[in-house]
C-alpha cells in the first residue's frame, strides 16, 4: 500500500500534503501550473487570486492554499 488512493506519491488530489507548484496561467478562478516534476495540473486559486505566471503556491487537493515567498 502507497498511502495514496491512486497510488501516486504526491497526488494533489488525495496526497494529505500540500505540494509547492509554479502558476503557468491564469484562467478564472483555475490556474495551470506545475509540479516539481513538470506535470501540469488545473488548480483553484480562488482562495488566494490574483495568481499571475510565475508565482509559486502550495496545493492541497487542487486547490491553492497559499503563495510562497
């Protein structure tokens, strides 16, 4: 057993961890941004807008949480 439901280390969806990322794109209230590794993901930013391009955040089952400095 991994400890993640879909038995990815660091799944922004149901990893119990927040993961730093970097803001590609704003769209709305979603943002476009990647991982540590280069994967893309789709992120509510909501919590924390603007999210302008290159600022870096921690995710928590796809949704932002905070910047990061």
């Amino acid at each position: 057993m991994t400890g993640y439901a879909c038995g990815v280390p660091g799944c922004i969806t149901c990893g119990d961890e927040g993961i730093p990322m970097e803001v590609v794109e704003q769209r709305e209230e979603l943002a476009v941004c990647v991982d540590a590794e280069g994967r893309r993901h789709e992120v509510a930013v909501d919590l924390i807008e603007p999210a302008a391009p290159g600022a870096r955040i921690l995710v928590h089952a796809g949704v932002a949480i905070g910047e990061l400095a």
